[in-house]
C-alpha cells in the first residue's frame, strides 16, 4: 500500500478552506477539478459546476489532505460524522481490488472499482463501521 490520505466534504465552501490549509501548511495544490471539467453525466447548474469535485494538498512527507464539495444530488446529505473518507493510494490494480472487497464486507457499496475519468482506477464505500473509504491505483501515475 502506497498512503492513506484523509478526504474531507463539505457543503458548498471546499475552495475557502482549502485555501486556509494552504495558507497554514503551504505547498501548492497538486490537484484542484470541478465539476464543470467532468464528462457530462447528468446536467448541472452553473453554481454546482464551479464546486470543487477533488483538490489535493500535499503536506509534509507522503501525506495528501484531499477534498470535495458535496452539492446536493450527488451523494448522500452530509451530517456530522460523515464528511471525510479514508482514502487509501495503492500499488497495483490488484491490491485495489482485494482492498476494497475486505472492507465492503457487511458494509455498503457507494460507487464500484472502475476506471475514472480522471485515469485513476476508483471506488468507493461505507465499511460496516460506518466509515467511508476511497481506494484508488494510479493508472497514469507520471500526472
């Protein structure tokens, strides 16, 4: 396994305080997309397309704080306690894969192990623990 990184939602305000983490540890982002860069799979307004669908700060030695907002319609309605995921780098397509069938058990499955449109292979779920956990292998990892 290559890293765990934690994953932070929030509502509508991501690019605010991401901007803050940056501020206080440094760095540049090493990702930041929108919704509006995705493929188009359902219509959106303009507001929810100018959200932030992934940023990434690396910070210190290894370790990448990750996030997203959450608008409305695209997942579950965030509460306390379920706005941040786990998010686990692994070393191989294969490791993802065993990954990710290990923690669903008894747990519920958010989106399947498939290729990303972003060139990432991709999943995600909510262990039966009620944590939620992103597993992904870097298909194309000279981005």
């Amino acid at each position: 396994m290559s890293a765990i990184n934690p994953y932070l939602s929030f509502k509508d305000n991501t690019e605010e305080a991401f901007k803050f983490y940056k501020s206080v540890f440094g760095g540049e982002f090493q990702t930041i997309m929108r919704f509006k860069d995705m493929p188009p799979e359902q219509p959106m307004s303009e507001d929810t397309g100018n959200k932030i669908m992934h940023v990434a700060l690396p910070i210190g030695k290894g370790t990448i704080l990750m996030g997203s907002d959450a608008p409305e319609g695209f997942g579950p309605p965030l509460t306390v306690g379920n706005n941040f995921s786990i998010a686990i780098s692994t070393d191989s397509k294969e490791e993802a894969d065993r990954i990710y069938k290990n923690l669903s058990a008894g747990g519920q499955l958010t989106m399947p192990m498939d290729n990303a449109p972003w060139g990432s292979y991709f999943g995600m779920l909510t262990d039966k623990f009620r944590v939620n956990w992103m597993v992904s292998f870097d298909q194309n990892p000279q981005r």
